[in-house]
C-alpha cells in the first residue's frame, strides 16, 4: 500500500514539474511574440534558442511553437516554401484551441496561402478568422481582425472583385477607429477601394485625410507620399500635388527618392502637371531605367515615346516604343504565370478539398462502424442478462397478459353495449327529425313551383316590352336619318352650284375640297361610287374626279379648269368611264 502511495505521489510531481515547464515556455514564447512585433528577425533568432526544449514538451506547446514561428516570418516577409506547418497548426488548433488560437491559426493560414499565390483558400481562411473574431466579441484580437479585413480587401482586388474590396476596406476603417488604432495605410487602402470602384469623389475625400496626416507629420512615410503624389497629379490636383512634393523633396535627398519604387514616376507626373515637360521627361526615364514593376515602365514609357514622337525624334521615340512593348510583354507573361498559377491553386484547393472531405467521410464510416459494433456488443451483453429473468418470468407473464386481456375485453364488451344503445336512441331521434326535414323540403318545392311559374310570366311580359321599345327606338333613329340625308342633300346641291360658278376661272381644288366634293355626290348618288368601283376596281384619281365631275353635270372645259387635265384626256375618261343619265 505505501508503494503505490510512493508512485502515486512521484506521478503527480512529475505531473506539475511538467506543466511548470510548459509555463515558463509560454511565457517566454510571449515575450518572443511581443519583440517581434518591433523586430521579428531578433524575435526569431531567440525563438530558435528554444529548439532544444520544445521536443520534451506537451502537443500544445510544440504547436503554439510552431504557430508562432510562422507569425514571426510573416512579419519578416519570408515567403514560406510549403503549407505542410500551418495545415498541422491549424489541424490541432481546429480541434483543441480556443477561440482566440482558432482566430490566430486561421489568420496565418490565410497569409500562407497569400504569399502562396492560392487566393481562393487564402479568402477562405481569412473569411474563417474574421468569423472567429466576430463569435470572440470583446476577447478576439481586434488587431489581428484589422488585418485579416485589410489582407480580404488586398486578395479581392486582386481577383477585380472591386465591391468586396471595398467592404472589406470599410470593415478595416471602422475597426482602426474602434481601437483608436489609425494608419495613414488604413485610410489609403479605403481611398483606393472606393477610387477602383469608381467612387472619385468619396476616393479623394480619404486621400485628403491621409495628405492631412502626413502634413501633420502622424506616421509619415514616403510610399503614402508616393501614392498620394502620383493620384493627385494623375488626376489634375494641382494643388495637393504641391503639397505632397514639397513633403517628399523634404524628407528625401535626391539619390534617395531616385531608388524608391514609386517616387520617380510620381514626381514625373507631378513635373508634367506643372508643365515642365523636361523635368518630367528626366523622371520618367529614370522610372524606367530603376523601377523593377511593369507597370510603371508601361506608363513611364508611354509617356517618352510620346513626348518623342511630338517631337519628330523618330530614333529615340522607336526606342522607348521598344521598351514599352517589352514591358508591357513581360507583364503580359506574369500576368499569364499569375493567372495560371491561380488556376492552378483553384484546382488543388477543390482537389485537396474533396480529398478532405473523403478522408472526413472515411473516419465517420470508420466511427460509426465502432459506434455500430459497441451498441452491438452492449445489446448483446444486455440479452444475455435479461435472457434468464426472461425465460423464468415468461409463463407468468404469460397468464398476468391474458387475465389482463379478459379484463379489458369484459370493459370493452360493457362499453361497446353502452354505445348501441347510445347510437339506436340516436337512430330513433334522427329518424324523426328526418320525418320533419322532409315535410318542410315539400312545402319548399311547393314554394319553388309557384316561384317558377310568376317568374316565367313575368319574363314573357319583360320580352314584350323590349321588343316594343326596340321597334320605337328604329323607327325613331330612321326617321333622324331621313331628316339628316334631305338636310345634307339640300347643302350638298347648293355646294354643287357654288362649285359650277367657280369653275369658269381655272383653278385646283384642294384635296379637303375634293373630299367635301365626293361626300355632296355619294349624298344625291349613293350607288354611283359602288358601280364605278365595280367596273374598274383599281381607279386612278383623275378618272375618278372627271366621272364625279361629269355626273355632276359639268362641262368639258369645267372640268378641264378644275381637274388641270387636257381636253383630249377628258374627253376620252368620259367615253371609257361610267356616264349617269
């Protein structure tokens, strides 16, 4: 008995030596965490002298281990050579972390697939991390959450998806304002989100607060500087572009700013919105001759070429032509390497995904197979006790079933004489108010009958009636016809004797007049327009207007005047057409 005291007690000391162990690492590891946010290559060199013990120490700290490891070298810009470290990080914090580690864990694993090249999972797993971050609440590490906003907002512009940029530039905006953790890149990557979204106004209002801060010297920086020179003389903002020159050539000498990635095309095109073609010309020559990015040897080229070309320089404007092409094709060809590089992670992340997602189907069969097998194994187990009080019990369990059943069928069987006797009652009364039901539906057909019979008289009459009003209203509507055709013949007979006296003088007759002229005839004549139609059914105007002319009684030269047609033309329309005695 006190030896197994003795063990049991060496067991336990063992057991807080160890966690004192894993304590004191952690808390090194923090410190190491907190240096290099200041300076991550002298944080990774005291993270190494730890080497040596993290063998011997638990899961959890060789993870932590590892997961800040990778913290330190993305803030040292050290691209990683595989994925293998964070998917183990993520894996075991995934399972055991809390919500703090998984924010963390998923965090880097994003900036590994970003540095990677492989934006579709680096969103994923930034997407992971800011959901971690928002289920944390006040806990989570707000900066870190910034972050992920602003890598969100870097990888969607990356892949053109301009408005998700933009809210996720947003979302970093409003965190560094909740923290009262503002930067002048913070407010720049919001400028830009809304300037590729086509928003200038809004763009140059967050520029102007990012110019504001430089010149109030709160965290000042020569690529902000950069940036905002070369939007405002880009866009014809003289006079910010001034200002953000006159800050940069303070804080740079001229062999500095030379060297710097965007400087030299910024103050190129700052000099070319001053309209100092020369100085412009000089920086945008030496953007070319320095700058490592396509881009700006494209723009930077242009511009020479152009500036030659104006000015009949053929030699030198073929040359930086030649060096815009082979620009422009060498960011033609990364940006092929890029797209298909993309595609190829596209492709390995949904083929790593279904291989994750057999594996995770494969050890849930394997688990339910166990589960299966255990219950199995407990349901045998428990047949095998309950078998022996289930034999010895059956016989009398047996006889207590069927006393019981005796009892519930005399219950039943008093129950069921009950309802019949129940239901004939029901019968008998239902039998009597059917016997009422039907006298009162033969006083209702009755009712119905004579109903049917003054509705049938009734009607006969209303038809009567109708028929009456409808030969009145015919008889009145042909005598206003009557009285309408005699008043119109009347006017129609004037009209044609003011027409004859007209006609002595030649004139024309305007369509409206011919018109009014058809409608006098039709109204003395009606079947004449029907049988001319009838012999000649595609009729010309002329022959049309010399017939109702003649029928009219007018007389050759009459209607010569009127109608502009010579007499020979007349004459035979006349003798062709449809003469009314």
């Amino acid at each position: 008995m006190l030896k197994v005291i003795t063990e049991l007690f060496a067991c336990l000391l063992l057991l807080s030596s160890c966690q004192r162990a894993d304590n004191e690492l952690l808390e090194k590891m923090q410190d190491i965490k907190i240096l290099g946010n200041r300076d991550p290559e002298l944080a990774m060199s005291k993270l190494d002298s730890l080497d040596a013990e993290i063998s011997t120490q638990s899961k959890y700290v060789q993870m932590k281990y590892d997961l800040l490891r990778i913290r330190l070298q993305d803030k040292a810009n050290i691209i990683p050579e595989s994925d293998k470290p964070i998917k183990e990080v993520l894996e075991y914090f995934t399972e055991n972390g809390s919500a703090l580690e998984k924010q963390e864990a998923n965090y880097y694993a994003g900036s590994v697939y970003r540095d990677l090249q492989d934006a579709p999972t680096a969103i994923g797993y930034f997407l992971q991390a800011e959901q971690w971050a928002q289920e944390t609440g006040r806990e989570c590490d707000s900066i870190m959450w910034g972050n992920a906003c602003s890598n969100l907002s870097y990888l969607y512009y990356n892949v053109t998806d301009f408005h998700s940029s933009l809210e996720y530039a947003k979302k970093e905006y409003e965190l560094a304002l909740l923290c009262d953790d503002m930067w002048s890149t913070t407010i720049l990557h919001l400028a830009d989100a809304y300037f590729y979204n086509g928003s200038t106004d809004s763009a140059f209002k967050y520029y102007d607060l990012t110019l504001d801060r430089q010149i109030k010297n709160i965290d000042k920086n020569t690529e902000t500087l950069e940036i905002l020179l070369a939007q405002y003389a880009h866009n014809g903002k003289k006079e910010n572009a001034e200002i953000c020159a006159t800050l940069m050539l303070a804080v740079l000498d001229e062999n500095t700013h030379t060297k710097t990635r965007g400087a030299n095309i910024a103050l190129g095109y700052y000099y070319k919105l001053k309209g100092d073609t020369i100085k412009a010309l000089d920086y945008f020559k030496k953007a070319i001759r320095e700058s490592k990015d396509e881009i700006i040897s494209i723009e930077a080229s242009r511009y020479v070429y152009q500036y030659y070309s104006r000015h009949g320089d053929a030699q030198q404007a073929f040359e930086y032509a030649d060096k815009f092409i082979a620009s422009y094709d060498s960011m033609e060809l990364s940006m092929n390497q890029e797209q298909t590089a993309k595609v190829n992670n596209l492709f390995r992340y949904y083929r790593d995904r279904e291989e994750e997602r057999k594996i995770l189907d494969e050890n849930e069969k394997t688990r339910n197979r166990f589960y299966w097998a255990l219950a199995l194994l407990i349901i045998v187990a428990l047949g095998a006790t309950v078998l022996f009080y289930f034999v010895r019990n059956r016989q009398l369990q047996r006889l207590n079933d069927i006393s019981d059943c005796l009892d519930i069928v005399n219950r039943e069987k008093s129950e069921v004489d009950k309802m019949l006797k129940m239901r004939d009652e029901e019968l008998a009364s239902s039998k009597n108010q059917l016997k009422d039901v039907t006298q009162e539906l033969h006083r209702i057909e009755e009712s119905k009958d004579r109903a049917h019979a003054e509705l049938a008289r009734v009607s006969a009459e209303l038809q009567e009636n109708e028929k009456r009003l409808e030969e009145k209203s015919l008889m009145n509507k042909n005598v206003i016809n009557l009285l309408h055709q005699v008043q119109f013949e009347l006017n129609a007979e004037e009209y044609l004797k003011d027409l004859k006296d007209s006609a002595s003088g030649k004139r024309k007759l305007s369509p409206k007049e011919w018109n009014r002229f058809y409608k006098a005839i039709d109204s003395i004549w009606p079947d004449f327009n029907e049988q001319m139609c009838a012999e000649d059914k595609e009729i010309t105007e002329d022959r049309k207007r010399v017939l109702y002319l003649n029928l009219a009684g007018f007389s050759n030269a009459q209607i010569q005047n009127l109608t502009g047609l010579s007499r020979t033309t007349v004459w035979r329309i006349k003798k062709e057409g449809v003469i009314k005695e």
